[in-house]
C-alpha cells in the first residue's frame, strides 16, 4: 500500500483539512482554523517563525521567543492530538552568510545549540528537529546530522529548513537524499517544498508544507483576492498534488 504524503498548510477557513501549518508570529489565524474545525484536525505544526530573518537587519530571535512557542504548544495541545513545534532555527537561504558568528559558528552551529536548549529547557514538547545548511550546498547537511549524533540528538522527526526559496530542483533532490541517507525510516518534514519536486519524493520524505496555493494554477494575477478564489485555488492544488 503506498503511503499517503502529508501536506501541511493554513487552508481557507471555510474548507475542513487534517494537517495544519501555524505561525508562532500570527497564531490567531490558525487557531481560529482549529476551533472551527476540531473534528477534522488530526496534526498541527507550530512553524519556529523563521521569516523574521528576511529582514537582513534581524540576526536572532527577540527574547522571549522559545517561551512563546512553548505556550502556543500547550494552547493547541488542548484542541488537537498531534501537535509539533520546530524548534528556532538559523537559515542561510535568504541571506547567505548574514547569520553566521564567524566561519566556524555558522547558522548550522547555532540551529544545533538552539535545539540542545529546546531539549535541556523543555524535554515534555514534541519537538520537531530542524536540519539546516549552506546555501546552494546540499552536502552541508551533513554537518548539522553529524553534529546531532556527536550530542546524542535523536528525534522522531527532521524538518529540512534550508530549501524555502530555493528554485533548483536538483539542489533539492540531492539535499534531501543525503538527509535520508543519515535518517532512514525517521520522519522527514521539507519546509517550503514546491509541488513539483515535492511529487518526485513523495516516497522518501513523511511531509511538506507550502502556502503556494494562494497563487493561481491556470489563471493570470498573483494571488487570490476573495475567499471564492481562495476556496477555488486550494482545490485545484490539492488535485494537482494527488
């Protein structure tokens, strides 16, 4: 029997989904999404918010941030059974170098010490592990595993962070091949996967998630406008994924 792949997003209201993506910053949305839904939510991720890091600007997490996502756990935890928090993680996509202390402290070190503290603070949490790397060098990923066994890190589930803009769909193939080269049977979660690619390793990754349904399959424009394109957009994605 072939396992069905999970994709995890925030869906229009109106329309009952099982896997829900929400966003530490704006968590009022997808609660609201829950409460109205509670019998069809079976899994809920608690995204770590990591789009702060867009703004070159911002080098790390406002004080706070960890306690804020645990809180949120707990909020959903008593709406939904399944619920996983990605512990805050340090990117190099949108800003290659930009959050690198120096060449031996990359993002790839301080995402590792980032979940020791997550673990070590609040062992309880169903933390989702994040695996990150260089820009555009998919073998990088291999230092973050490597780094994960030396401390003795074994989870139940890896979110790959370092592909969310990435347009190469070698480079994407090829990252999560070696993630699952280290991680086997583990669950393996691809945050910002494009649909393509994400249909070519349906049967090597657990999940993924995207928001890119706002945009149109067949049709010109951006973005949907109004709630009927939103409803309109979301199938369609989702029939093109099945």
């Amino acid at each position: 029997m072939v396992r069905r792949l999970r994709f995890y997003t925030l869906p229009p209201l109106q329309i009952p989904y099982p896997y829900v993506l929400m966003n530490v910053n704006n968590p009022q949305i997808g609660l609201r999404y829950i409460r109205r839904h509670l019998g069809d939510v079976e899994s809920v991720i608690i995204d770590s918010g990591i789009e702060i890091f867009r703004d070159e600007r911002v080098r790390d997490y406002p004080p706070g941030h960890l306690h804020k996502l645990v809180r949120l756990y707990f909020r959903v935890k008593q709406l939904v059974g399944e619920v996983w928090v990605v512990c805050p993680d340090y990117c190099d996509d949108y800003h290659p170098r930009s959050l690198w202390l120096s060449e031996g402290y990359t993002n790839i070190e301080r995402t590792v010490d980032s979940v020791l503290k997550c673990i070590k603070r609040y062992p309880g949490i169903n933390w989702l592990i994040p695996v990150q790397g260089w820009y555009r060098k998919p073998k990088s990923v291999l230092r973050c595993l490597k780094l994960y066994e030396e401390y003795g890190i074994d989870g139940e589930y890896y979110g790959i962070g370092n592909l969310c803009v990435e347009k190469r769909e070698s480079i994407m193939v090829k990252t999560v091949r070696y993630v699952k080269s280290v991680l086997g049977d583990r669950k393996i979660h691809v945050f910002g996967l494009d649909l393509r690619t994400a249909r070519k390793l349906r049967n090597e990754i657990y999940s993924f998630d995207s928001m890119a349904w706002t945009r149109p399959v067949d049709k010109q424009g951006w973005s949907c406008k109004t709630t009927q394109e939103r409803i309109e957009y979301f199938k369609r994605w989702l029939k093109r994924l099945n």
